[in-house]
C-alpha cells in the first residue's frame, strides 16, 4: 500500500458512495487509475465490501451492551451459534482471558435486554456493560 491506496480509503471512509470520477479528482489522479487502484484494493481483500451504518436507537433499540460469556464445558459452539442466530447481536468475537467470547447485543429496553442475556445463561456465565455513551464512534485504524 502506497500513499494514493491509503488516500484512496480515507476519502471512500469519509464517504463510501464516492464516485471513481469524484474520487480521483480529490486524489488527483486520472479516472482510469482510481479505478484500477480501486479493483487492486478489492482483489487483495483489503476493500472487504462497503457497509450501511444504521443507528440501533432509530429502529427502536436504544440499549446497547456488551456481553463478556464465559461457557460451561462443551458449549463453546453452542455460543457462536446463538449468536449468529440472534438479530439483536450486533458482533460477536472470540477473545483470550478468562471469557471466551465478547457480544454486543442492542435491545428495546432492559426488559428484552434481559431475554436476550438469558439465552446466553443456559451455556455459561454472562459479566454485562450496558454502554452509556460513545465517544469514539466505530472508525477504520490507521486512516485518521
């Protein structure tokens, strides 16, 4: 990666709906290069995709929290599967220390938080955050 690839993601990570022409006049390079480089960037899988950032509060679910799980014996896989299954968890990662996975689960209220987090009890041990504010919003490292 060279200075115009890292150019290239800061300006699509200000604005992913950049258009090539838009793009390359603000990196000043031709059209035929910021495409190029564009395609280089998928292919290498550094570009993954492009996302659509929706707040939680908006589609009704303003408690957020993380989820720290610590599991029983030989419910591991159970974990990640319940996760996946869950439309209320946003991500889900499998982490070192004494808790194998940390979850951020959003939720209409403390009540339906509470559903949720019960069906993560039946594999193992729960610690919960509710988060309270976000100071630095979620950001790709190294562009800013």
């Amino acid at each position: 990666m060279d200075a115009v690839d890292r150019a290239i993601l800061t300006e699509l990570d200000a604005d992913p709906r950049l258009p090539t022409a838009e793009l390359a006049r603000r990196i000043e390079v031709s059209v035929p290069t910021a495409r190029d480089r564009l395609r280089r960037l998928h292919e290498s899988g550094v570009i993954r995709g492009y996302h659509l950032d929706v707040d939680p509060a908006a589609l009704g679910y303003p408690v957020a929290a993380f989820v720290r799980v610590r599991p029983g014996p030989g419910q591991l896989p159970k974990i990640a599967e319940l996760a996946q299954s869950l439309p209320q968890v946003s991500e889900c990662h499998r982490i070192t220390g004494e808790d194998c996975f940390l979850i951020k689960v959003h939720a209409a209220d403390v009540a339906s938080f509470e559903e949720v987090l019960d069906r993560f009890l039946l594999f193992g041990q729960t610690t919960t955050s509710i988060v309270q504010s976000t100071p630095v919003q979620p950001r790709t490292p190294g562009l800013g």
